[in-house]
C-alpha cells in the first residue's frame, strides 16, 4: 500500500488463537498485525504516523521523567484473557500498574490505561471511533484519536462527552495524567 496506512488482511472472523498462529508465521513475524472484531488488520505506518507517534512519546518521555506514575509503550499488544476476537496495538499507550512485572512475549493480559491512535490514510473515522469505543468499554481510561488531515484530535474518556481539539487548543491528561499537557500544533508542526 502507498504512502502507509491499514490493511484488511482477512475478513473471516477469527479467533485469537488462529491469529497468534498466523502471526508466527514465518513470513508475518516482521509485519505488524492487530485482530479487531475478528478481523486480521495490518497496520502499515507511514512517515506522518511515525513523526506524530514520536512527539507523544517525546513528550510522554518527558512526563514520566518527572512523573514516574506510569510508563510509555509503543506497539505492544494488549489482549483481555477472555476476549477471543480482539488484540488491539494502539500506536502508543500508557500503563499505570508499576507493580506488574513487563510481558516480555505475547501480549498484555489486560487494556492500557491511555490509547494513542493515529489515523492512517486508509482507516475510516468509523473505524477509529469504533476502536475508542472498544477500549473504552475494555476499561482504557483515556483514549486520543490523532487526524493529520484535519489537525486535530479527538478525545475519550469514561463517562464524559467527546472532545474534538484542533490546533488553537492543548491537549490534557486530565485525572489519567495529571499535570501533562500538549500543544495541539505541536503534534503536527514537522508534518
């Protein structure tokens, strides 16, 4: 695919133990996969996706420097023990529980606390709005949909209306990460 973006790779439904089978195969084992509602999607992240991904983790970086509350993860793969059709890879993510020692194969048995998503040329808002709402109900606390297009970012949270941020604005972490703040423009001013 040109210029990076998602890629439906299956559209049969599958459960996670076929799709950690396909995963490991050999000519998957350097490709990037999630399983959404059974579905097999291949992220392909192009170079705005990686630019927008390392301000957060720059700026995340520099948070839990002065914040050791949490820590930043980039690409892992969160999975619910009881979830059979789902394995989400938010571009960037938080996790709160310092007390759990890290996963060092397969994925998190539990969602992160805070979802980064960036939109991909070929995702549809549907479909990013689709994945807030899963995490959402998965037990993420915060969820930041990033749109390079538009400049602007959608936020969710538990039981609070939607916020739609565009570059006149700052982002917050609210209650999840208190103190941390960013500049809107800031997330699309090397793009």
């Amino acid at each position: 695919m040109v210029g990076g973006g998602t890629m439906v790779i299956r559209q049969k439904q599958m459960t996670y133990e076929e799709f950690d089978k396909f995963t490991t195969l050999p000519e998957n084992r350097e490709r990037n996969f999630e399983l959404i509602n059974g579905e097999i999607i291949e992220k392909m992240p192009a170079q705005v996706h990686g630019r927008i991904a390392r301000t957060f983790v720059a700026k995340l970086s520099a948070y839990f420097d002065l914040n050791p509350i949490g820590t930043l993860e980039i690409e892992v793969r969160y999975r619910l023990p009881d979830d059979m059709l789902n394995a989400v890879q938010p571009d960037v993510s938080v996790f709160m529980d310092l007390t759990t020692p890290a996963v060092e194969q397969g994925y998190v048995p539990r969602m992160p606390d805070v979802a980064v998503e960036i939109k991909s040329p070929s995702d549809t808002f549907s479909l990013m709005r689709d994945k807030a709402a899963a995490y959402l109900e998965k037990g993420t606390k915060l969820v930041w949909l990033i749109y390079s297009e538009q400049r602007m970012v959608e936020v969710y949270a538990p039981g609070v209306d939607l916020k739609i941020l565009t570059e006149r604005d700052t982002l917050d972490g609210g209650e999840v990460l208190p103190g941390f703040v960013l500049a809107i423009s800031d997330i699309f001013k090397t793009l």
